[in-house]
C-alpha cells in the first residue's frame, strides 16, 4: 500500500519507464539485483553445508578443527581421513565427504582434519605459526590420538597436495612406532591391579599392555605436491609472495573489512567460474588476517623443505597401499616430475587422470565425482591383494611405570 507521500501509480509507472531513467542509476539497480541474488545463493550454500558436522578436538594441545561424516551403519568397516593442501581448511572437501559417504553407502566414518593454525576458530590468534614439519607431527598425532585406537575399523588416508607429503611422512612416523617405540597406555586391563593386604585393589609398578592398532589400508596422493619446481612459473610468484606472510597479513585484514558481496566477486573473478558456490563462500570466511599469516607461513616452509629431493624410498616402503591419482597441467606435480616418481618407485599404482581434472578438484562438485570414482575403483581392486601388505597387527609389549 503507497503512503500519502508516495508518488499517483501512474506518475510512479512512469517515471520508472526506462527510457526516462539515467544510464548510471539502470547499473547501480542491476549491481542491487546482482548483490541481493549473491546474498541469497550464499544463503543456500550456507543451509546445505552444515553436514559433515562440525567440531573442535584436543590434538596434543592444539584445538583441531574437524568435520566428521559419520557411518549409517552400526559396525562400520572404514575410516576414510581426508587431508587438505593448503590452504589447509577441511571446509574446502565438503562436498568430496558427502560424495565419499555416498558411493561406500554409509558403511565409512568420513573425516577431515584441518591444518593447525589454517581455521576461523576465536583460539586461533596468528600469533603462534606452525612450519610444515609441525603440521606433519600433528596429523601423526591427530591420527594416533584419535583414529587408530584400539577397536577402531581400518583406516585409509586421501590427502590432497602438500596434505600427500604430510601423509607420507607421518604414516612413516607411525608405522616407527609401532616396532620400535612404546605406545600410550590408556586402558587398564583387569590384570593390571592387584588385592593387598586390606583387600584393596592397588596399581602394579609394572603393566605389560598388547596393543592393537588398526591397519592403514591405502595412502592415496591426490594430485600431489611432493617436490618443488624451480622452472614452474606459478611456484616462481607463489614463492615470492609467501616469503612476505607478514605482508599478506595485512592485505587479508583489509579484505576482511569489505562487504560479502564484494569479496565474492572478488574471489570469483581471480578463481574464474568453476569453483562451486560452498567453495567461494569458504574462501571468503577465510579470507582472515591469523588464517592468512598461516597459509603463507607455511607455503614459505614448504618450499624450504621441497626444495631438497623427496625420500621416494617412504612411498615405496608402502608397498601396493600407496596410490597416486595426476592430472595434466598441474603446476604442482608436472608431467615431467610424474614420470621421474614412475622411475623412482617401480610398481607405484597410479592414475593419470585426463581430460577435466585440476589440481584444485575439492572446489568443484564434477570433480569431485570423478576423483571419488577413481578412489573407490582403486580401494575394490586392490582389497584382495593387500592381505600381505597391510601390518594388520601392531602389538607392542610395555613396560609402563603407573
């Protein structure tokens, strides 16, 4: 209903006549139109995004984001834990879950670990900056602490990127462990207590504890970054602008500030249209000063660490659990670097995946289809042939003092 101030129908009808409307006010209505559809595209992806559930857990102190798929079934038979590339949010691999828990029918726990240091959280200042060999102990303690206890199914291991050169090398970790150093005790079993005099139960000095913790099945590399590439242009300009993290800082603080429309057509105009409406939206609630400093800080570190050779004796020592999945034109893993792996780890099952696969798969529902495709197939064909590879049992005798 028009108010008394408002202008006669007629009048109103005509002043809006196009014809009569200057070209500059025609764009700022269109620029409205655009802003309001963005808010309610945002809106939805938001309402659509809130499984896998969400939480925060104790990782040898660290506050550890993760999302967490759980499994329909009651007695699953899979842990499937995906590890990001950097940037390291596990919001980026929303979806890949949700199709992962899909195509294995519910019958896997799904998980993703974000980085330490690479989530929103009101812990997470900045202040405290974690190299990548920080980040590769904490996915071994994230996985020891929280997956492979006692009781658990088997786990298998996607890592993406940089997230594959941290999964090799903590898995290496582990699987040390396992024959070489003690384990925590966190269960008492009957035996360890014994009556006194008075009839009380009293802890022995001494607790010999067997623990059993559950195989990794396969380590799958997803487009992975294992080494780093002086010749590869975007390395080149990725490299310089991570050596300045202090400086990116406070460029992501200056985004931060500007309104939620401008930042998407921000991020949507340097990532081009591919990238899914739920992977812009991450990218700008990450878009945080403390997020920022991180992510660069450690892509300083990376190239620090990858510019010396990788041990390819780590993946091999895997045996047929290691799987690698490539794409054309990745400037993380070329082809070149591709074939040099091949020769380096004979027998390496692997997948060159062409044509519509890229390195960033995780922003984009289709491909995330096909990558999901390609693990499952390559889980099923190799489940008959890992029964010699897999250490199914790691039984460790301890001497704990209590």
């Amino acid at each position: 209903m028009l108010s008394r101030h408002t202008a006669p129908s007629y009048k109103l009808a005509g002043t809006l006549k196009a014809a009569h409307w200057p070209h500059r006010q025609q764009l700022q209505l269109r620029k409205i139109q655009q802003r309001n559809m963005t808010h309610t595209a945002l809106n939805m992806a938001a309402a659509a995004s809130t499984w896998p559930m969400h939480s925060f857990v104790d990782v040898s102190g660290q506050p550890t984001e993760v999302l967490h798929a759980p499994a329909d079934a009651q007695l699953p038979s899979l842990q499937i834990l995906v590890l990001p590339g950097n940037p390291g949010s596990a919001h980026y691999y929303k979806d890949f879950m949700r199709q992962l828990h899909t195509a294995f029918k519910g019958q896997a726990h799904i998980y993703s670990c974000s980085h330490a240091g690479h989530d929103t959280g009101p812990h997470n200042t900045g202040k405290t900056l974690k190299t990548l060999d920080e980040q590769i102990t904490h996915k071994a303690d994230f996985m020891r602490q929280h997956l492979l206890l006692p009781g658990r199914p088997p786990l298998v291991i996607l890592a993406h990127s940089i997230g594959a050169y941290m999964a090799v090398k903590a898995v290496a970790r582990l699987e040390s462990e396992v024959t070489c150093a003690p384990y925590t005790v966190v269960q008492m079993t009957p035996t360890g207590a014994e009556l006194d005099s008075n009839g009380k139960k009293h802890l022995l000095d001494h607790l010999l504890v067997d623990v059993i913790r559950p195989p990794i099945l396969q380590v799958v590399a997803l487009m992975p970054y294992f080494q780093a590439d002086f010749g590869n242009t975007r390395q080149r300009h990725v490299r310089a602008v991570a050596n300045r993290y202090n400086v990116m800082r406070v460029v992501a603080q200056v985004l931060a500030w500007l309104p939620l429309w401008l930042r998407v057509a921000a991020v949507g105009t340097f990532t081009g249209s591919k990238m899914s409406e739920e992977a812009v939206l991450t990218t700008c609630e990450l878009l945080q000063p403390a997020s920022i400093r991180q992510n660069f800080y450690m892509a300083k570190t990376e190239f620090e660490q990858l510019d010396e050779p990788f041990n390819w004796k780590l993946l091999g020592n895997l045996g047929q659990r290691a799987r690698v999945l490539a794409c054309p034109n990745d400037d993380w893993m070329s082809q070149t670097q591709y074939k040099h792996m091949l020769t380096r780890v004979p027998g390496l099952q692997t997948s060159w995946v062409t044509p519509g696969l890229e390195h960033a798969f995780c922003t984009n529902s289709e491909q995330c289809a096909t990558v999901v495709g390609h693990v499952k197939a390559g889980l099923e064909s190799a489940e008959a042939g890992l029964d010699s590879e897999v250490p199914t049992v790691g039984r460790v005798a301890i001497a704990s003092k209590l």
